[in-house]
C-alpha cells in the first residue's frame, strides 16, 4: 500500500493511466479509509481536492451555490482553459443556478418517464436490430462487444429522438471520440499529439458546422424532435443565445451517447466475468431494472465532475478556500464500503442502490431515463438471446479520466435468432 504522503495521486487525472489500467480503484479505496478529502498536485495539472466518499460528494452535489461548476467541470492544463471554438460553447452542465435551472427547463418535459414512453419501440426496435445483425453471422461469430453492440444500439436510439439520418451515425460516433477521448491514441483526433490546439479547433469548426445545419433546419422545419426542442428553445421567453444552443446539442449529441455507451460496455463486460449473474437475469427477468443499476453502479461511466469553491468553507475537517477545485470522484463514491455492501462484486439484486452514476442534485443527468430504457432494452435482448459468450483477448480501456470505459471488448458469441 502507498503512503498517501508520498503520492501526488497522477493517476486518478491521467488519461494513460485510464488506458493501461482503468479505474484507480485501490488508490480510491486508500483514500476514502485514510483521507477522504485528500489534497493531490498531479503532474502537468492544477492541483485540487480529491472527494471520494459517498456522503461527501451528496454534500458538495447539493450547495450548487457554494461549489460552483461555471469556472469549468474538467481537469485541464491552466493554458487550455480556453474561451475560443469548443471552450465557448455554453453547455448546461456549466451552468450554476438560478441560470442552470431555467435551462433545464428547454428540454425537462421532453425527457420525463411519460413523454419517453412514445420512443419505447424505437428503443426496442434499435436493441433487436443489433443483436439479430450479431446473429445473422451465425454461432461462434466474434465481435468487438464494446464497438458493435454498445456503441451501435445508443448511437441509433440518439439518431432517433434527435431526427439524424442514419448516415450520419458515422459523423457522430467519430466526433463523439474525438471530444471525450482526446488523449487516447486511437480514438483521438488526427494531428492531436502534434498540434493538440489546432487539432481541437478543427473538431470545434465540424461540430459547429454540424450543428448549425441542424439548428437551421429545426427553426425552418421543426418537428417534435429533441433537436426541434433545443432548436427553438426559449429561456425566460426570449431565444436561447447560438452558444447556447450549440451547447446544448453538443450535450446531446455526444455526452448522451457516450456515457450509454461506456455503461453498457461496463454492464457487458461485467455478464462476461460473472456468467451466474447473466444467467439470473435470463432465470429472473424482473431483475432487469436494478440489473440496469448496477451496470451504472459498476461502471461509472462519468468518473468525475470539478467544482470550484465559491467561499471559503470546511469539509470533511479541511480547510477549503475560495477558488480552490474540487474533483468529485463518482467512480469511487460508488464503491464506498459504507454505503454498498461488498462494494466490489457486481450483483443484479443490489437494493437499494444508492449509486451516483447519474450525479445528484442540481445536475443530476436530465436523460438518466432516456439512458436506463436504453440499456434495458438491450441487456433483455442479450440475457434472453446469448447461448455463450467467451473473451477472445482482454479488453482495452480507453485513455480517459473524465468519460470512461472499454473502447474494445473481443468475444465470440452464439446468439438465438
């Protein structure tokens, strides 16, 4: 074990780290025993409060006004805190109350449990679709779990509720990895280890062009769509600004797809290593939705948020003072032995579930329902239709801190038609 005295905790920030290892959890586990809230100065990055334990970051989720997410959510370098191309686009999940709260408000109506029910065939078409493609390959076929089932069947179900064409799924799912992915060598954009700035300005100059098409086709022809609702969204009865409005499809577009996308990863690979719990799920289909939290729970697919500290305050008996970030460390609050019991075994009857995978408080995920009838409808397919499934090579994690997951997942399936 470290002594934390001699860590500057790197790697719970460093996105090589991610891509060898994964998640740091005994660095997490450490912590929360030792020092919960734990002072880090990584490498390369601003120094910061490392927030690990479950109760803390309730406490810290529910004084919006007291951590502050305006000043920015990620960790990054002090010269990329940027107010040009991607760094001005205004996303909700920037947004400190009372502003966040107005804007919550465009799209709230669309995503409650109620208005979602019109999409339930659509959802279930999307996660039919997938697996019978899987099938039609016949039995001992190997995929990429993570690439042709969980990436593929969220990308299809955003294409639907935003009015994309099919076509465009490519576009989406490349700028999506480029943006939340922009460390890890395979996923990231070209030029990005050479010029990392222009590199980001060019993905910045596509996603603008992208979304300035869609905004103009909304207002010209609006539909009941999603983009139609952002399109033509008002905030206190005036038009939501363009930067606005860019950010909140660039919230749609690419954080509602990757984060389902990482958690069905998380889920799959989880069934993959605890095959009696893929086989309850088939014995025991009233499982599914605390199956669908637990794969949350399990895979924590937004590892961490930032806050800024508006004031100084006292948590957990440190001194926190005005201007100081805080990393609040989802991935680890959802271990906590004092809240999940045998925190570290995936088990599709935990309940309750008390996780944090969709945040808590004034940010708490505003598609969390739109996410959880997504994997659902998937997770049924696999547990009914998979006869066998076997890794045939370990996976490999994307090189991320922020947003993470498996970006491969090698199997060979036997799946009924």
């Amino acid at each position: 074990m470290t002594d934390l005295k001699d860590t500057n905790c790197t790697e719970l920030v460093d996105a090589k780290y991610y891509g060898e290892h994964g998640p740091p959890h005994d660095l997490w586990t450490q912590i929360r025993n030792e020092d919960p809230v734990h002072w880090c100065e990584p490498d390369g990055l601003p120094p910061y409060w490392a927030i690990t334990t479950h109760d803390d970051i309730v406490d810290v989720s529910t004084k919006p006004n007291s951590f502050l997410s305006e000043p920015g959510i990620v960790l990054v370098p002090e010269q990329e805190y940027s107010e040009e191309g991607i760094g001005s686009m205004r996303t909700i999940i920037m947004m400190d109350p009372p502003e966040h709260r107005d804007y919550r408000k465009v799209t709230a109506p669309y995503f409650t449990p109620r208005a979602l029910r019109q999409l339930d065939e659509a959802i279930e078409e999307s996660a039919i679709a997938v697996i019978d493609g899987l099938a039609e390959k016949g039995p001992g076929a190997e995929f990429d779990w993570a690439t042709d089932v969980a990436a593929a069947h969220p990308l299809r179900v955003l294409s639907t509720i935003l009015g994309v064409p099919r076509s465009e799924e490519p576009l989406i799912l490349r700028l999506t990895n480029q943006l939340f992915a922009s460390d890890d060598p395979e996923l990231q954009r070209e030029g990005s280890q050479e010029d990392r700035d222009a590199a980001m300005a060019e993905l910045g100059a596509e996603l603008f062009a992208l979304f300035e098409g869609v905004i103009a086709d909304r207002r010209a022809n609006p539909t009941d769509d999603l983009a139609s609702v952002i399109a033509n969204g008002e905030v206190n009865g005036e038009p939501m600004g363009p930067m606005e409005t860019f950010g909140y499809l660039l919230i749609a577009f690419t954080a509602g797809h990757d984060t389902t996308k990482n958690a069905l990863a998380g889920g799959l690979h989880a069934f993959i290593e605890n095959r009696d719990q893929l086989a309850k799920l088939r014995d025991e289909p009233e499982l599914i939705d605390l199956a669908v939290e637990e794969a949350v729970r399990w895979s924590s697919p937004v590892n961490y948020m930032m806050r800024t500290c508006a004031e100084d305050t006292e948590l957990h008996g440190k001194s926190i003072k005005k201007g100081d970030r805080l990393i609040l460390f989802y991935a680890s609050a959802n271990r906590d032995e004092t809240v999940f019991d045998d925190p570290f075994t995936f088990r599709i009857d935990r309940d309750p579930n008390r996780h944090l995978g969709f945040g808590i408080g004034e940010h708490f995920c505003l598609g969390s329902h739109l996410a959880r009838a997504s994997q659902k409808a998937l997770l049924q397919q696999v547990a009914n239709r998979v006869e066998s499934i076997e890794p045939t090579a370990d996976p490999q994690w994307i090189s991320s801190p922020f947003v993470v997951g498996y970006k491969h997942i090698p199997v060979r399936v036997t799946i009924s038609s």
